[in-house]
C-alpha cells in the first residue's frame, strides 16, 4: 500500500514529540542546578550524574526500537510503548523537585529515563512509518517544529515559574506530557501494511548491527559516527551551559537557563523550512551547512568577553531582554535546526522499511552514547582546568568539524524514489 501524506497527521504526531521535548529541555536546564546547588556537587560529578540516565537509554533504545518492527498488537507496533511509557514518565518528573536527599532524587530521574526510553524510539519511528520517503524532512521538521514548542515552553515559561517555585517547571512538564501522549494514543492509527512481513523477515538488533558492518557502502556507519560526534558537542553545551552562565558570565541560574529560549526559539522558527530547505537542496548538503553555523557560533563565545556577551541589544516584547550572547544562540538554532531536521530521515532511508524501528533505535544509540560520553568528558575537563566552563566553548567545535568530514563521505541517504 502507498503511504499519503498528511500534515494534519504529522502534527497530531508532532504532539508525543511535545512531550518528549518539554521534559528534557527541562531536566537539562534545572537538574545540573539542583545537583550543584541541593547536593552540592562538583563539575565532575554534575557531569558524571547527567548521564547515569543516558546509560540506561544507551541499554534500553536500540532494542526496544528493534522489538516495536517485530510487535503487533491491535493498537499497532508502536503504539503500546507510548500507552504505558508515557503516564510513568510523567509521574516520575514530578518527583524530581520535591526529592530532596540524593537516593531519592536518583531514584527518581532513573525511574524517568527507564520509562522515557521505552517510549521515545516508537513515537518517533511512527513518523516515517506513516509517511513517504520524500516528505520525510518535511514531517521531521512538523515534529521538530512541536518539539521546539515544547523546549520554548520549558526555557521561556520554566524559567519563570522556577523563579517562584522550584518544583512547578517540572509538574508542568508532567501534565503536559499526559495530554500530549494521550492526543497521539486517541488520534493517530498506525498502518497496517507492515502486517504483510512475516516477523521473521524482519531482522532484529543484533543482526542489523552486523548487516551495518558488512555493507559494502559504509554511508550508514559514517552518518551514525557523525551523528555521535555533533551530539557530543551539543550535549555536552545543553548539559553545562546553565552552570556556564553562573560561572562564567555571572547571570543567575533563572536567568541562565533563560538564554536558552533563543537556540530554541531559532529551531522552533526554522524547524519547518529545514525540512524543505533539506528536500530541495538536498539532506547532506544542508546538514553540511547547519554544522558550519553551529561550530562558528559555539567558538565565538569562547572568543568574545563575558562584557560582550552580556551587552543588552534589545529588549523584545513577550520574550524579555536580548543580549549578544541570545544573537549568537539563535546562530546555533538555526545551525541545528538544519542538522537536527534532516539526519533522522538520511538514517531512515539507509534502509528499508521494515527496519525503521531498528535504523530509528541505531540513531538514538548514536544519540545517547554521545549524551553519555559529552557530559563526562567535558565535566572532567572543566574540573581540572579550575571551573573554567568556556574551555568548551573551544574544545566543542573540534568535535563538529570531525563530523562535517563524515558527513563528506556519504553516498546515500537523500530521499528515495516512490
């Protein structure tokens, strides 16, 4: 059966994005905060615990999205993750404020990523399940378009309400990401074409890993080892950059976590024209271009004085105070918005249809190796250089110009042909 597209659809769909996104933007603005602050813990250790998370995920992922290709149920594949994965989440987040001794608050952030990484891969893998392979920049940019409302909420009106309270940017989230999966659960239906593949002729995790290593065109690897490298760098930034702002410019942690409304204001804004700039110019080639903004605008905060970066340009209705450093985040969001627009449909067009769920889990191993691995390794580097957070303002952008050399070795991933 030939797949149509919908935009009414992939906004529906954009909606289990939604959630997604609100939750993590806020966890990564207001964790490492509370984790320096209530707990007191040093660079090194803030970095070590923001990813004990993602080493569950790193676990859970790959294979839960390989699983969902070989599920059927009569709700569909996907959907039963996100029905019990999603109510668990958000209970779990809501916790997190109010844990006030750290087995507790550990508790509770690992009761989180074990619920969130059963259900981020299958609601993002219903995106290209439902839609054609040449519109999928178009829909991953409709979802992303949600997914940056959410982080704009999260940094614009969390911000704020930590400012009152500590605990309401968080029961916020988990009330919105109730409503957010239950409008995917009540409104979007699965295809059922897939039902054609025996589930035996969909091959699972382990031999899809082997079948990646043994293709002659090693497009797949490549974009994947490029994938790990520019999320090394952009976590490792979203991890520590609250902290940056106290450390280093000497703005308050509201205040911090509030300059990250810009990067995410820029994505929500080009988070759909990515999708067609991507379709029209091609995916490699815009993803190219995304990581050359994205690296010269994380170096120039290394290069310009905290002074600078401070200097107000302007004051905007609705959103506050613009300073240099909000112009040079809203670079980054629109480097990112082209990045992040366009990998996950180059990556899901590396293979056939019956390895989507495999492909999708194989990017947020990618993804989530790269959370792990940024956090640590720039937490380490920021403690032994005595608390100096601009460090990775330098370091960052190594780690981009590695994966723009990846990038340059693709021979697939463009859109395929009805």
């Amino acid at each position: 059966m030939q797949k149509k597209f919908s935009y009414s659809k992939i906004f529906l769909l954009g909606f289990g994005f939604f959630g997604v996104s609100i939750i993590w933007s806020t966890y990564n603005a207001f964790v490492p905060i509370f984790l320096n602050q209530k707990f007191g813990l040093s660079a090194g250790w803030v970095g070590f615990f923001m990813v004990l998370d993602n080493i569950a995920g790193l676990l859970i992922q790959p294979p839960v999205g390989a699983f969902s290709d070989r599920l059927r149920t009569k709700i569909g594949r996907r959907l039963p993750f996100i029905a019990i994965g999603a109510p668990i989440s958000a209970v779990a987040f809501g916790f997190i404020p109010i844990a006030h001794i750290l087995p507790l608050f550990v508790a509770s952030t690992m009761s989180l990523l074990l619920s969130m990484a059963f259900w981020r891969t299958p609601v993002v893998a219903l995106m290209p399940d439902i839609t054609p392979s040449k519109y999928r920049s178009q829909a991953n940019g409709i979802i992303n378009f949600m997914g940056g409302v959410g982080a704009v909420v999260s940094y614009f009106i969390g911000s704020k309400l930590f400012a009152m309270n500590e605990a309401f940017p968080f029961w916020l989230g988990s009330v919105l990401v109730v409503i957010s999966s239950l409008l995917v659960l009540v409104l979007i239906k699965e295809p059922r074409d897939y039902e054609i593949a025996a589930k035996e002729d969909t091959p699972g995790l382990i031999k899809s890993i082997k079948l990646l290593f043994k293709e002659e065109d090693k497009s797949a690897l490549y974009m994947l080892s490029a994938i790990f490298l520019w999320f090394v760098s952009y976590n490792a930034i979203e991890a520590f950059f609250t902290l940056y702002g106290v450390n280093h410019l000497g703005l308050s942690g509201s205040e911090s976590a509030f300059q990250l409304t810009f990067i995410s204001l820029l994505f929500l804004i080009f988070a759909l024209p990515s999708g067609f700039i991507g379709a029209k110019f091609g995916r490699k080639r815009t993803i190219s271009v995304g990581l050359v903004l994205l690296a010269l605008s994380v170096f120039s905060m290394y290069i310009l004085k905290a002074d600078t970066l401070l200097t107000l340009v302007a004051t905007i209705p609705v959103v506050g105070k613009l300073r240099v450093v909000g112009l040079v985040l809203m670079v980054a969001g629109i480097g990112w918005a082209f990045i992040n627009i366009n990998s996950l449909p180059m990556i899901v067009d590396m293979t056939e249809d019956a390895r989507i769920g495999t492909y999708t889990g194989l990017y947020y191993f990618a993804s989530t190796l790269a959370a792990i691995t940024g956090p640590i390794v720039f937490g380490q580097l920021i403690q032994h250089t005595g608390n100096n957070y601009n460090l990775m303002m330098l370091i960052s952008p190594i780690f981009i110009f590695l994966a723009i050399f990846l990038m340059s070795l693709l021979k697939k991933g463009e859109a395929k042909a009805d």
